[in-house]
C-alpha cells in the first residue's frame, strides 16, 4: 500500500478532483472495509469534513493516515496528547520531528498532491508567474482554502513529491 499509487490514479482525473473518487481508491489501495465522509460542523474555510473508518475509533481523522507506518499511528490518549504538544510548540520544533508530527506533515502534502494533479499545478505555477491568475484564483478552481495555494509552489513541496518518487 503506498501513497503514490493514489497520486498516479488522481493525475488522470480533472481539475475537480471528488471526494468519493479519493475514498474509493483509498478503500481499493488499502483494503479497509469502508471509509466515510462526516460533515463536522468545523470551519469548512479550513476543513470540510473528516474521514472514518471501522478500525478508527479513537481518532476519526484519517483519510491519508491510513498510509501511515506503524510507528507513525497515533495510538490512545496519551500518544495524541504528546503530538498535540509538538504542534503548539511547532514555532520552533525539535528535529527529527516524532514519527506522528512526520505523519501529519505528510498526510497536509499528500492531500495537496491529490486535490491539484501535477499538470495543473504546474500550468498554475505557469499563470502566477505570468500574473494570469492569483492564489484565489486558484483556490477557486480547486476548491480548497486560498491558505493552502501558496503550498503547492514551495520548494520543500516539490522536494516532499521528489522523495516519494512522484515527480
């Protein structure tokens, strides 16, 4: 099970990439028994709503961690309350991060990388640099919160993909 299977199979889908696309490959990649979508009342800005699956009760965030290693899951209250404490301190994080505040750094580009396919993003990149289009712009065509554009063209995103062997 790999997370580059599925950033293979969204690079043949449109502009629009869909939710259930996503879970449906997700399901077929990982072989978990269902994944469902919850609408969770949080500021759909920033987040639309959460994945579930039957194996995670704990913890309903989920969609990319079901790529996570083993060592990477967060496991019972106490594991969840020692990654939350890194991301408070995140304003000047020890390196190495722990294996879960990796995950989530992970899982944030993983999802990037299935909501803009590669040729998108790089004809966008093409358009800001040729001042057709803005970060709202963009936002606008792929449905995601305009804090999240300017990600797609950092380095350490392209760097991030190059590691996973996607570009």
């Amino acid at each position: 099970m790999s997370f580059r299977a599925l950033f293979d199979h969204v690079q043949g889908i449109s502009l629009h990439v869909k939710r259930n696309d996503i879970r449906d490959k997700i399901v077929e990649l990982t072989g978990v028994d269902k994944i469902a979508f919850v609408r969770s009342g949080l500021d759909t800005s920033i987040c639309r709503g959460y994945w579930i699956t039957p194996q995670n009760r704990d913890h309903p965030s989920v969609m990319m961690h079901l790529f996570d290693t083993e060592e990477q899951k967060v496991r019972g209250a106490e594991a969840m309350n020692k990654l939350l404490a890194e991301f408070l301190s995140s304003s000047s994080p020890k390196v190495p991060f722990s294996p879960q505040f990796a995950s989530e750094i992970d899982s944030f580009w993983q999802a990037l990388a299935v909501l803009c396919p590669q040729t998108f993003r790089e004809r966008f990149r093409k358009e800001l640099d040729q001042g057709k289009t803005d970060h709202y712009g963009i936002a606008l065509k792929l449905r995601i919160p305009e804090a999240y554009v300017p990600r797609l063209f950092e380095d350490r995103f392209d760097e991030w993909l190059s590691s996973k062997g996607c570009i």
